[in-house]
C-alpha cells in the first residue's frame, strides 16, 4: 500500500513499532481506522478547542475593554453627579468620598426632604385656599388670552355655574346680562387692580362683586396670566344705596330749609322795606319834635330788623353759592371817610375813642366790590363798638405789595374790649355763634355777622384772622388783593336825580312796592302809568308809546315773564323793559333775562342804582 | 413484565433473531434512518411479533444493551402484564400548530389510571417545546411525560416516526401506560460547560435565533466554530446553547436543527425567548459521560426491568468513539437484570428535576425505568 491512509502520528508509530507495514491484514485494517479515526477526531477537537479559546478570549477582553471605558464613563458620571449634588445641596456635608452608591442614597435622601416640602407647600396652598373658600372670596386663574384656567369652587358657586364650565370663558362672558358697554363689567386685568361690579346670576336679581386682580408671574419673572378674587358686596351695596338715597333725602330738607328761609327774609323784608321806606318819606314831611322822635326810634328799629333779615339772607345766599363779587371802580381814601363817619358817631356816642388811617402808598383807585368790603368793616367795627366798653376802637389800613396791576391791602380793626378767649376763638365765626350764649343776652345781635364777613372774605381770596386776649383787646384782620382801576381820576359821581319827560310804565301788584317805586319815579319827575298785573300791562302798551317798563316779576292774571315774552313776540315791542325780581334765590334774574328782558334791580331797591339803570337806558341814546 | 431483545442491521437482516413463541403488548423499534427508510422494517416486525403494538423512531445511533450502534435497528418486545397500553398517533400537519398536536395526543390519552406518556415526535417539523407544552396543558400533575424526538444521523433532514405502519416524517407517537403496578422513574442530566460571555438575546421568533447582543448569531457560530463552521448545521452541536434561568436547575439547553445562510438565522429545537440570557456551552469529555451516570442516578430505581435511554446526537458527535461509555456507566449502575435500549435524538424529553411537568431538553442522557410491581 501506498500513501498515507491514517493519521500522521498512526503512520509513524506503525512504521516504528509494526513490523512488515505498510503490509498488514485485513483484520487489523478495521481497527487501525478506527484508532486513525480517533487520532483525527481529537486532533479536531484540539483545534475546535483553540478556535472556540481564542475566540471567547478576545470577546472578554473586548468585554472587558468595555467595561473599563463604562467604568471610567461611570466615574466621570460619578465626578459630575457630585459636582451637580454639592450644587444642589449645598448644606450637604463634603460629597467627596461617597461612592456612586452612597450618592444615589443623598440624593434619594434629598429628593424625599423635596417633596416632603413640596407636599407641604401644597398643604399650605390647600389651607390658603380653604382660607380663601370659607371667607366667601372666590379665586380663580386666567391665561394671558384671558381665559380661565383654574376656578375654585366658591367663584363658580358666585356665578352660578359650574368650575368645569367655567374653565375657558373671558370676562366677556361674565357679563351676566349686562351690556358690554358697561364701563363697571368684570375685566381681567394683568395689573393689580381693585373694581366693584354689577353681576345678573343667571339673569335674576343684580348682584354687586368687589373684584382683585393681581398679574401671575412665571419662574423667569413674565407675566403668564392673572388671578382674580371676587366678594359678593350685594348686602353692603344694597346698604350703601339706601344711606345716598338718605342723604339726597336730607340734603333735599335743608335744600328746602334754606329756601325757606331765604323767602321767610323776603317776605319779612318787604314789610319792614315799606316802614323804612314810609318813614323816610314821612321824615321828609312838617314834624313836631314828640313825631320826629317816635319816627327815630321807629326808624331804629326797622333799621336793626333790616340788618337782621339781610344777614340771614346773606347766610342763606351765601351757603347756597348764590353770591357773586362785583366789580366797581371806587376810591378807598373816599370811600373809609365817608364809611368811619357814622362809625365814629356810634363810638364816640358810647364814649369810646375812634380813629382811622391809611397807608400813603395806596393807590387812590381800585376795582373790586366795595358795597361788600363795607359790610365786613362796618360789622367788624360794629362789632369792636358792641363788645368794647372803655378805649378805643380804630381802622387800619395798611400796604404790603404791589404788582403793576394790583395792590395786597391789609384791613385791621383793633379795640381793646373784652377779648375772646384762645379756646373760643375758633369758634366765633361759626354761625349763630357768640363767644358765649350770655354774650347774646349782654350785647344783642344775631352771631351771624362774623361768619357772613369770613366768608365773604374767603371769596375775595384772603383770609379773616383773629388775634385777642382776654380783657385786653381784639384785632381782626385780613389782606386782600385789588385791582388798580385803570384810570384813576374819574369825575366824581353826584346824584342829582332827574327824569323829566320820560313816560314810564310801571307793572306791579304789591301795593307798598308800588307805592315807593312810583314815589320815587315822581320825586324824579318821570311821568309813571301803573298796571296791576301783565295783561294790563300789555293792554297799556298797545296804546301807549312808553320810553321803559319796569316790571314786576311773580303777579296775578299774568306774570312778567309771560308778559315779556308777549311784548316781545306779539307786540314785537323793543321797548326797555328792566324786570323787578324779589327772590334771590330762584334764579329769577337769569329767567327775566332768557325772556327778553334788558335788565333788572333787585328789591328792595336801592334809590341810585334804580335811577342809573333807567336814566342809561332812556338818555343814552 | 418480560422483555425480548433482537438486532436488525440495515440492508443485511436479523442479526439475533427474536423468539416467535413471545407474545408482547408493545414493541419500540430504534434505527437508522436509511434502514427505516429501505427495509420495510415494520412488516419484518410484524412477520415476527403478530400481536402488540409496534413503534418505529428513526435516529442519529442505536443504544442496545451496552453498545451503540449506526446502521442497525433496536428491537425491544415488551409484555407488561400489569399495564395497559395504549397507542394514539398525530400528524404535524393536521394540527393548527405544535401546541395543539400535543394537546389533541394528550386528550386522547388521558383517561382512567393514566401513569405515564411516552413520546416520540418527528425531529425537524415540530417545535419540541410547543408540543411538550402542549401535552402538559390539560394533563393531571402525576402523569409522567418523557421521550424524544426522531433524528436522522445529524444530518437535519428528514426524520421519521410510525405505529403499526411503515414511518414517516411529520409523525407524533405516544404510547400512555394505565394501572398502579406499574414503576416509572426518570433522570436527566447534561455535563456541558458554560464558556464565553454570557449573551442576551436581541431578537427571536418562537425557535428561529437572529441576534445575540445585537450581533448576527450565525456569524458568531461561524466564528466559534473556525474550520468546523463548514460542517454546519451538524457541528453546531458542539457548542449548544444554555439559556440561563434563574437557578441552576431551570437551565435549558437548546441543540440547532437547523441554519438559513440567506437570513442569517438559526433554528433551534426549543424556542428562544426575546431577552433571555444565554451562554454557549462546551464539551468536556468526563463530565458527559458522568453526566449519564448522574442520570441514573436521579432515576432512583435500584431494580428495573426495562431502561429506555435518550441521549442527545450532540453527545454523540463529540464522545465519538468513546460514546458507549456513557451507556456503560448508566449499565454499570442500574446492573445486568435490566434490558437497556434507546437511541441518540434530537430533543430528550423528560421532566425537569424536582417537578414532573415535562421539558424539552437538548444535549442530556435521559433515562426512564419502567418496572411492574406485585
């Protein structure tokens, strides 16, 4: 036999140690294969054995390869955990031997501290909102489109509706029934806002809500939507009401009071207008000496009656804001000469001193209202002659500036009466007030004097002030600023009444007013018609050129507006007509002149201010 | 019980003629696939044994007495005196699937005194884990399960499988025993190494391998297996596959039936779940053949008359040679009053230790005793 036929190791061994091989029988041809095939088999799973080793050596040095870079990863990871946890954790003791283990363990440990804290937190809100639930205050959130995100349940049960329907609704929605144009309707504001707002539940009766709202801001400080906190004020609104209407209800009362007694004055004062009037016409005529005293004292006592009816129609017209300050041209030199005359009279008539004096640098013209500066130093001094029993009494005026066009004038009037005292002092000017009620007794007077003089000084821009002490004197004093007249030197006005040759028609019911009116118009030689009532009148008209009707405003059968109004639009007459009002108070002046009028004197008149207003109409021309 | 013993060898004849005048009740006849295939051996048998059920299994190598053969047939006539027999036969392709052919065997078997199920399955067609599952599903808990599944010589073919007729592929044999006389004890046992990393399994479907750790599972076979990756699928028996469980005695070990080079896949003999953890084993040489010895050992029956041995055809390709050394030492142990027979398979079916709902094993010498009791 030739070539090799078994295993390497098999061939040589038999070459070796069998004689006569290659040649061998066929018996032992079986089992040699049989060896060979062991020989090859084991030789294979050497081989099997070395693949499979080396394999799975280099697959574990891989593994292995990998798993140190997933260790050195890890510890890196290790490294910035503890760097991220000493952040996190500040007050944390030194992270830096724990393991990855020990790490997971702090911030395991951490984390539940968390959310015990948050679980807190959110008890804590729990509570707020309990809170805000049992006082009635509903909450909720809205989104910065303006919808509601969150509704507690208290808002919803305000609104009558659910908290799930509620979610996603605008404040438009929230309207309950009322206009849009409500300027008062609920509104989601973004901005910490308080409003009141009527609310229609569910269309029924209205409901009044005070409403909060305050901006919600995210974790970056931006604005990200608003919460609002509505309380039902329906009760407290309801209340509110009823005390304005209370109030319109009592204003309304004083309101009529102060009507009341400004035509109470009026009234009072036509009859004590027709004695002053009777008696200054009676003083005109042949006397004996016993008539011209009784005319004197009856004279006095008119007078005080007057001055007593005018200061609470000064009060009444005062309080209602009905007093306007005129402005006339007049000189104060001239004018506190003649005024300090009868002043001193009464002074030294109770044996007091008297004296005046005037600042050189006062201007010797000014506009302002001089009838009303009057009435304050004539009630102050009055008042100095009233409360003063020996001394002296004395007017001081003095300058504190000037501008080109005005002068700062200081009014000082000083006695040395009885003084008020510190803790009355403020007292005093109140109305119907006197240092005490005894005062009344003692000296007389009404109280009302010193208010009306505040007041009015209040309305020329300054103020009254009062400086006394107890049994040694008092001064009031106060500056006022006036105008320099424009031109200084004007003619001074003499009255030398005289209406020779005018016809004029004079319309009024009132028997004394007629009577005085057409006393006077005659004493000026005009030639006077007298109608009763406004049909007359315009029935006189009709066939009379007249050159002025004077015309009494509230009259029988026909009243003067309606008569005006008829002249002027059925007669289509231009004659002047100057209406007559009584009342201060009603706004019958503007009424006459909205009528047609061209102008009116207040009763009681004054004798030169009537005789001005006809003489400008009939002559200026 | 009696039992006759008798040798055919392929395209020769008898080898021991057995005894016309023994009248058994079952028959199993273990052989090579190609004398199966051409020696019409079920009417030879049947010439012989006129009475009786008789079982054919094709194999990858015949256990008879203490030897182990190729190319022969196993005979083994038994006469239980004690034990009903009964004999049901399946068709793989008749059931919906592997699961519902072992529940339509064990339904048909089940009944009154049922000890013990033996079965024998085709080798390539079925899913040995589905129909062993399948069987379980409704059986009672004492019931015994064990047997195995056909092979062709380690070829991965064809297998065949027949009752009372001449074989064939696609067949599931199951033979129940019923009454109290009769003795069944059981044992399995492997004595493969764990080698290498341990793997997870990245995609499978049912027993059809494509990934482990990602990577293509035949091109790691491949690797492994160096120059022996040419012998695929035969030689992937060297390196079975043990899914790890969570304790030692729920390993599983799973042979490969067979390989698609195309899709790059393995298909294995037992299914492969998604995720499991596996790890290749290795042959060491002493530790199988202790492995048969420990088999018996977990058998616990000093005195029995029959042993049925199921060895896996892995064991074969690497003990070679040397492979009647795992029989003798199961011989040696349960001693010469015993008739031995058995065949190498491509799935040993047996319950796992400690518990009698049956697996399917790969790669163990599993043993069932059978003895009749007075």
């Amino acid at each position: 036999m030739t070539g090799k036929k078994y295993h390497r190791l098999l061939e040589r061994q038999l070459k070796k140690f069998l004689p006569g091989y290659p040649e061998v029988s066929e018996e032992w041809e079986a089992l040699l294969s049989a060896i060979s095939n062991s020989y090859e088999h084991s030789d294979n799973d050497r081989v099997l054995m070395e693949t499979a080793m080396r394999e799975s050596s280099d697959e574990l040095m891989a593994k292995k390869e990998a798993v140190n870079q997933m260790l050195a990863r890890q510890s890196h990871v290790l490294e910035t955990l503890k760097e991220a946890a000493s952040t996190l954790f500040p007050d944390r003791p030194s992270l830096e031997n724990e393991d990855l283990l020990q790490l997971a363990d702090v911030v395991q440990e951490e984390i539940q501290k968390r959310e015990i804290a948050e679980t807190r937190k959110a008890q804590s809100d729990q509570r707020l909102l309990d809170i805000i639930e049992s006082l009635n205050l509903g909450m909720a959130r809205y989104d910065l489109d303006g919808r509601l995100t969150q509704v507690e349940p208290r808002f919803a049960d305000i609104f009558g509706r659910s908290e799930a329907d509620m979610i996603g609704l605008h404040a438009s929605d929230l309207s309950g029934g009322l206009g849009s144009e409500d300027q008062s309707r609920i509104q989601f504001y973004f901005t910490s806002n308080v409003f009141e707002s009527p609310y229609r539940k569910n269309g029924e009766e209205l409901m009044w809500l005070l409403c909060t709202t305050a901006p919600l801001f995210d974790d970056a400080g931006c604005v990200e939507g608003g919460v609002i906190v509505v309380f039902d004020i329906t009760s407290r609104k309801k209340l509110e009401q009823e005390m304005i209407e209370a109030r319109k209800a009592a204003e309304a009362g004083l309101e009529l009071r102060k009507t009341i007694l400004a035509n109470v004055s009026h009234e009072l004062r036509t009859p004590v207008n027709a004695i002053v009037g009777m008696s200054a016409l009676l003083a005109s005529t042949e006397l004996n000496e016993q008539q011209r005293d009784y005319l004197k004292t009856m004279r006095f006592s008119s007078d005080g009656l007057l001055v007593l009816i005018d200061d609470l129609l000064d009060v009444s017209r005062i309080e209602a804001g009905k007093v306007e300050l005129e402005e006339i041209e007049f000189s104060i030199r001239e004018n506190f000469s003649e005024l300090t005359k009868a002043l001193r009279l009464r002074a030294e008539e109770k044996g007091l001193l008297f004296d005046w004096k005037i600042d050189e640098r006062i201007a010797s013209r000014h506009q302002g209202d001089v009838h009303r500066l009057n009435q304050i130093i004539t009630n102050l001094i009055g008042n100095a002659i009233k409360f003063t029993r020996e001394g002296r009494v004395g007017l001081e005026i003095t300058f504190a500036s000037e501008t080109n066009d005005a002068q700062e004038i200081r009014f000082s009037v000083i006695d040395t009466g009885i003084g008020i005292a510190s803790e009355r002092q403020a007292a005093v000017f109140h109305a119907f007030a006197q240092e005490d009620s005894s005062t009344t007794r003692k000296y007389g007077g009404t109280g009302l004097g010193l208010s009306i003089s505040k007041r009015i000084v209040e309305m020329m821009g300054g103020q009254l002030i009062l400086t006394s002490e107890k049994n040694v004197g008092t001064t009031f004093s106060f500056q006022i600023q006036l105008k320099k007249a424009s031109s200084e030197a004007l003619a001074v006005k003499t009255f030398n009444p005289d209406l020779k040759g005018a016809s004029i028609l004079l319309v009024e019911d009132n028997k004394v007013n007629q009577f005085l009116a057409n006393a006077l118009l005659n004493s000026w030689k005009a030639n006077v018609d007298i109608s009763e009532d406004g049909q007359d009148a315009i029935d006189r008209l009709k066939e009379k050129q007249y050159d002025l009707v004077l015309m009494d405003l509230q009259m029988p059968i026909m009243d003067g507006f309606e008569a005006t109004e008829h002249i002027r639009e059925v007669l289509n007459s231009k004659v002047p007509i100057v209406g007559l009002p009584a009342n201060a108070l009603n706004g019958e002046r503007e009424r006459s002149l909205e009528k047609g009028m061209d102008d009116y004197v207040s009763k009681p008149f004054q004798p030169e201010m009537l005789y001005e207003k006809i003489h400008g109409f009939i002559f200026r021309s | 019980m009696k039992v006759q013993q008798s040798l055919w060898r392929e395209g020769k004849g008898w080898a021991s003629a057995p005894s016309m005048a023994f009248q058994p009740n079952i028959v199993f006849a273990f052989g090579a696939i190609d004398a199966l295939a051409n020696d019409t051996l079920y009417s030879e048998i049947r010439k012989v044994y006129p009475e009786g059920d008789i079982v054919l299994v094709s194999t990858a190598g015949e256990i008879h007495g203490d030897e182990v053969n190729d190319h022969t047939v196993s005979i083994t006539a038994c006469h239980f005196e004690k034990t009903a027999i009964k004999v049901v036969e399946g068709n793989v392709s008749d059931c919906a699937n592997s699961f519902e052919c072992g529940r339509s065997i064990s339904q048909r078997l089940n009944g009154a005194g049922l000890r013990h199920i033996l079965v024998f399955s085709d080798g390539i067609s079925v899913n040995g884990d589905d129909l062993v599952r399948g069987i379980n599903d409704d059986l009672p808990s004492e019931v015994v399960v064990t047997g195995g599944l056909a092979a062709d010589a380690g070829r991965f073919t064809k297998t065949l499988v027949g009752a009372n007729a001449e074989p064939q592929s696609n067949r599931i044999v199951a033979i129940g025993f019923y009454g109290d006389k009769l003795k069944i004890t059981h044992g399995s046992h492997g004595g493969w190494d764990l080698f290498g990393p341990v793997r997870t399994v990245t995609k499978a479907v049912d027993n059809v391998l494509y990934e482990l750790d990602g990577e293509n599972a035949l091109e790691i076979y491949k690797r492994y297996l160096g120059p022996r990756a040419a012998e695929l699928p035969g030689s992937a028996l060297l390196f079975p596959l043990c899914i790890l469980g969570g304790d030692q005695e729920s390993q599983l070990v799973r042979t490969i039936l067979s390989v698609d080079d195309a899709a790059g896949t393995l298909r294995f003999a037992g299914n492969i779940p998604m995720g499991a953890q596996v790890q290749f084993m290795m042959a060491n040489f002493d530790r199988l053949v202790d492995g048969a010895a420990k088999a018996a050992e977990q058998s616990a029956d000093q005195s029995p008359e029959l042993v049925i041995m199921v060895s896996c055809v892995g064991r074969k390709v690497v003990l070679d040679q040397r492979i009647e050394e795992e029989v003798e030492s199961v011989c040696q142990y349960f001693g010469s009053n015993a008739a031995y027979t058995g065949f190498y398979s491509n799935g040993e079916i047996s319950p796992q230790l400690g518990s009698t709902k049956c697996s399917l094993h790969n790669q163990t010498m599993t043993i069932t005793t059978y003895h009749e009791v007075e």
